[in-house]
C-alpha cells in the first residue's frame, strides 16, 4: 500500500558552525545553526514542516 504520492518542491537551506578549541581544558565549544534563513520546507509528502534549529554544545575530551 502506498502511502502518499506527490510532488516534493526543490528548496536551499543555509547551514553553519563556529568551533572554538581550548586546549588547556580540552574542550571545544560550538555554536550552529540548521536552515538560518527560517523558511519552512518539508522533505516526504505527508510530513509537517521543517524550520530552523539552533545548538550550542561544550565537549570535553579526557
């Protein structure tokens, strides 16, 4: 049985992020984002849209 069927729209989405080592803690740190310019798309027929997200993460490596 099929699901869904239907076209889905070709978009652009703009991805980054910013990495800062500190090697006397052996940590990094990064600051990112997925789709910065908030337009909403969605990637399967039948699925709800998809926006923006924004992480901020601290690792440290032993």
């Amino acid at each position: 049985a099929t699901f869904a069927t239907g076209d889905i729209p070709s978009y652009s989405v703009l991805d980054a992020q910013i990495n800062y080592a500190v090697p006397s803690i052996k940590s990094v740190f990064k600051l990112g984002g997925s789709n910065l310019t908030g337009q909403e798309y969605f990637s399967a027929v039948g699925t709800g849209n998809i926006g923006s997200l924004y992480y901020l993460s601290w690792t440290i490596n032993p």
